[in-house]
C-alpha cells in the first residue's frame, strides 16, 4: 500500500512535465483525483499502522533462535 500512496504522490504527477497534460482540463482532473487518494493512502497508513503496533518496537516482529542467539542466551556469562 506504501508503494501505491508514493506511486500517487510522486509518480502520477511527473506527467505534467508534458505540455499535453499541463493544459489539459481533464487529465488536471484525473491526476488531481489520483493525487487526492494518494494523500488519503498516506492518512490511512498512518493511523491504522499506528494503531494497530504495540508501543514497543521490540514487539513489532517475531524473531526466530539463531544458534548464535541460543549460545549467547545459554552459555556466555556477561
């Protein structure tokens, strides 16, 4: 999903580079729309990731036991 939000925010307006699309009344339009859900797919990024984690970032993935991890957990002394 953060790839479609940036493909809207950066991506879609770059063809006003063209004068085809500068003056043209109904591609503004198309690409304002566009942009338009692009910066409500960032909204919606943000609030529902933010809520959805818990505070800690330790907690945000599962991690699995390397050996290292198991022999650094169960035979060093620090």
């Amino acid at each position: 999903m953060c790839t479609r939000a940036a493909a809207c925010n950066i991506g879609i307006p770059q063809v006003f580079w063209l004068k085809k699309f500068r003056v043209s009344t109904f591609w503004l339009w198309i690409i304002s729309f566009v942009v338009l859900v692009g910066m409500w797919l960032e909204r919606f990024i943000i609030v529902v990731v933010s809520l959805s984690r818990d505070f800690l970032t330790s907690s945000w993935a599962s991690t699995t036991d390397e050996w290292i991890g198991y022999f650094c957990r169960h035979h060093c002394l620090f």
